[in-house]
C-alpha cells in the first residue's frame, strides 16, 4: 500500500517542478523512473546502484553506478535526489557535503537541485539541514521552495489511506506538523556568482 505523505510530497514537489521545461536532468537513485514519468524533460539520465533492466524510451538514458563514482562532463538543469539521503540508517555528514559540492558542479548556469532527506538519524538529519540552510549562498544557490513532511506512513486500510490522504490534500498542516518523523525537502538554483 502506498504511503499517503509520500504520495502528497511527490505531488507537490512534481507540481514545482512542472512550472519549468529542463533540457537536461539528473535522476540520482533514479529508481523505477517515475521522475521521467512525471516532468517535462528533453534529455533524462537515470543512475542507481540497483540494476533496473527496463526500456525507459527515447533520450533517456540509465547506467548503473554509484553517484560517488558516477563522472560525466555534462551539465544539467535539473538534478534530482528523492528518498535515497538519511533514509535508512546514520548519513555521514562528510559524504553529503562532498555529495552536495559534486551536485553543485553538475549544475549548469541557473540549474535546479531538487532533494530531500529522512529522518532514521536526528543528528545527521540535523546536521544536513544545517548545512544546507547555513552553505547555499556560498555555492550560489538561492532557495526556491522548502518544507517538511512526514506523519502518516503505510496505512494498509484503503478506506483509511483516501481518508488520510484527502485529509492532508486539504490541510497539509497536518502532515507537516509530524511527531517523530522528520522529512525536509529543498529545491534550490543555481545563481549568479
């Protein structure tokens, strides 16, 4: 059963990200390639460290390899990474920083860095957050939109989950106002120096 808060994240930060046409965009941990589904894109490259052997169609391209090892000359107006940082267990805050700087590279002139990050650790989810809001003007990123999300996981009831999802459609305070689960979203661009 699909999880109600997840499914209102994807449909608001899809919603953000339709405002804009990309020419070429990043799927970092890319998944079942519901991003290239869901945006307007000329050029889409997906990377993951699983193997999805399926046929995602004309200018959209798959490799499988890790992001750390992951080299292109390539630059991209949009770069995404959705439900992959502190999802499941302690994220090392010196990767997301090394992580965050290659993104930054990858980003071409006014580019958009579309993310987010869990919550399994509260110190790494602390100290990511910190980073970002205290670091986005020294790589020349403005933020666009933020927010947190997060209360209502696996409802297996499907009455229950229309419910809880109409619920959080027309008062998103509810789900943003969440308990112990913290999930943060950014979507910054890249500005002038």
């Amino acid at each position: 059963m699909p999880n109600p808060s997840k499914e209102l994240f994807y449909r608001t930060v899809y919603k953000t990200l339709n405002r804009k046409k990309y020419k070429k965009t990043l799927d970092i941990g890319c998944g079942h390639f519901d991003l290239l589904k869901n945006i307007s894109t000329r050029k889409y490259n997906g990377i993951d460290i699983l193997d999805y052997k399926m046929d995602i169609g004309k200018n959209a391209y798959y490799k499988k390899v890790d992001f750390n090892k992951f080299q292109t000359q390539d630059k991209f107006d949009l770069i995404v990474i959705h439900n992959t940082i502190n999802y499941n267990g302690y994220y090392d805050i010196k990767k997301f920083k090394k992580n965050f700087e290659k993104m930054n590279l990858l980003l071409s002139k006014d580019g958009y860095l579309s993310f987010n990050f869990g919550h399994r650790n509260q110190e790494g989810y602390n100290k990511i957050n910190q980073f970002v809001l205290n670091n986005h003007k020294k790589y020349n990123l403005s933020i666009v939109k933020k927010f947190n999300y997060g209360l209502f996981h696996y409802v297996t009831n499907p009455y229950l989950y229309k419910l809880i999802l109409g619920l959080i459609l027309l008062f998103p305070i509810l789900d943003r106002n969440h308990f112990n689960q913290k999930f943060k979203y950014f979507l910054l661009k890249k500005t002038k120096p």
